[in-house]
C-alpha cells in the first residue's frame, strides 16, 4: 500500500529509538509520576517545576507536549457564577467589627463559603457559625454556588438555633449574600446582616478559620472520587467531630455543644419572669420562663418592671 517492501518495513522496526525519543519516554514516566502524586491537580507548570527540581533539564512547552499526547491534564475549577447584568447589590455595614466574642448563643452568628475538590468537579459548603461555641449550627453543599446554598445554610441556623431575639449575621461582600434573596431572608426572620469590608478576610476570621481546621484535619491531600463522598465525610467530620468532640482554646478546651449545654445549665439557674412583676407584692402568681421555654408558676417579691430575673439558688 505504500510501496514498501515488507524487509525494509522490519528492518525499520528494528532500528533502534533516537535519543530524543527515548528521553520522552523517561519524562512521560517522571510526569505521570508527579501528576499523581500531585493527586491528579499539577498541570504542565507545576510539574516543569518538580522536574526541574529533581534535576531534569527540559522546557516547559515540552512538558506540555508530552502532558497532551497522554492525555493528563491539571484540575481546573468552574468559573464563578456572576451576578446578571443590571441586577443591583446590597451592601451592609460591617456592624460585627471584629466582635468574636459574644456573651450568649444566638447573638452573633457568621457564614462564608469553600469549596472541595472531586473526580467530579467541585463540591461547595456554605456554613454559619455561632460566635459564641463555634458550634456549625447551618450548613449546605451543592455542586454548584449559588444562592441557594447560603440560603438553605441559614435556613438550618434558624431551624436549629431557634433565635427568640434578633441576631446578626455576618458575611462577606459575595454576590451571594448581597442578594436581593439574602436580604428578604434576614428581614422575614428577624436577622440583621453584616458584611466585611472588602478584600478583607479578617473580618470573617471564625468562618476563614473553620474551613481551615477542616482542610487541614479532614481534607488535606484526599481528592474525592465524587461528591457524593466527599458530602459524607464533610457531614461526619461537622456533626460527629467539630461541633460534639473538638476541643477549642476560645471554649475552655471544650467542644462547642459541651460548652454550648454548659451555659444552658448555668442559665437553668435564672428564671425570667414576664410581666407586670408589681402583682409580686399581692404574692399573686405571675408566669416564668426558664430557658427550654416551658411555662412554670411561681411566687415571690420583686421590682416594678417588665422583665425581672430571679435567681434561684
């Protein structure tokens, strides 16, 4: 067919490799070596890098031409979604400024996002946390960042933590959260937000500082085969280790639901009574609350005020 005779044809089979070949074989095997042990994420850059410094002499357009003709290529990410086009933001004020520190639960709560690394793509958490246990009371994933999973992320604070006052909650200045969608949320609930300033993270430290303490104690070099997977240890890691068995310095070395139960204890102490207390002085019964919300009677003396705390010792 191409006009060749059948012993030329062996006989050029048999010749050996020309050494620039044979050097592509030795850096296609280095390349493919360091790709996973990358975890499948270098792309031809990085990896230029890695064997240069481990002594190989080599372009980086070469290593791109050999990263193609085996088909490896880096983990890339998704474009972030953008905000359409005349769709106005809303922005809140900072009214956290750095006060991480609350005196009770449900005072002060903060969200961000993150994002984790899969075969098959990218799985995005959403969390809110309570200021003062650290305790992840919301959370939402989603293969994708919308709206939706900072939305249902707080859904679940609310759910759970059960605000009876109003709380603010802090975020930074992403398109998410300057939804029209996220305000409307905050007001129907009773929230009030607050935002970063922009390009600063420390602002949002506690949220910066959870997503940290996960990658590196649960995340760090593990690449999910799907989301699926990667859902399932990022539940077991919140909701079996963080919030019921982590130690924290900024809890007495306590996880955030021991240090959480331990102030609900402490206040099983204090009975908030509601209403006109001058009835006290005609001993006439007026109702309590204790924290868990269930009414009780009682009997005793107080002052003229709405809302008086009685110490029961």
């Amino acid at each position: 067919m191409l006009n060749v005779h059948p012993s030329g044809f062996y006989a050029w089979l048999q010749q050996p490799h020309s050494q620039r070949h044979q050097v592509d074989r030795r850096l296609t095997g280095q390349i493919k070596q360091f790709w996973l042990e990358s975890g499948c994420v270098y792309g031809y850059r990085k990896i230029h890098l890695e064997l240069r410094d481990s002594g190989q002499q080599c372009g980086v357009n070469r290593v791109w031409r050999l990263m193609k003709r085996v088909g490896i290529k880096a983990q890339v990410g998704y474009r972030s979604p953008r905000a359409r086009k005349g769709e106005a933001c809303i922005v809140s004020p900072n009214r956290l400024q750095r006060q991480f520190n609350p005196d009770a639960p449900n005072e002060r709560w903060v969200t961000d996002i993150t994002y984790i690394r899969t075969h098959e793509g990218w799985l995005y958490l959403a969390v809110v946390v309570d200021l003062f246990s650290r305790k992840i009371i919301g959370w939402s994933m989603q293969s994708r960042m919308t709206k939706d999973i900072v939305l249902n992320a707080l859904l679940m604070a609310v759910w759970r933590g059960n605000p009876q006052r109003k709380v603010l909650v802090h975020s930074d200045q992403g398109s998410q959260y300057t939804s029209h969608e996220w305000q409307s949320f905050l007001k129907s609930h009773g929230l009030e937000g607050s935002m970063s300033r922009r390009g600063n993270s420390h602002d949002n430290a506690v949220a910066e500082s959870f997503f940290q303490l996960l990658k590196r104690e649960r995340i760090k070099k593990k690449i999910y085969g799907t989301r699926e997977e990667a859902r399932s240890d990022i539940f077991d890691y919140i909701e079996m280790f963080y919030n019921s068995k982590r130690r924290h310095g900024s809890s007495n070395q306590m996880s955030p639901t021991e240090y959480e139960n331990q102030y609900y204890q402490r206040l099983g102490s204090v009975w908030i009574i509601r209403g006109d207390s001058s009835q006290l002085k005609q001993k006439s019964v007026v109702e309590v609350y204790i924290y868990s919300r269930h009414p009780v009677s009682a009997l005793g003396m107080g002052k003229s005020s709405d809302e008086v705390e009685v110490y029961i010792e």
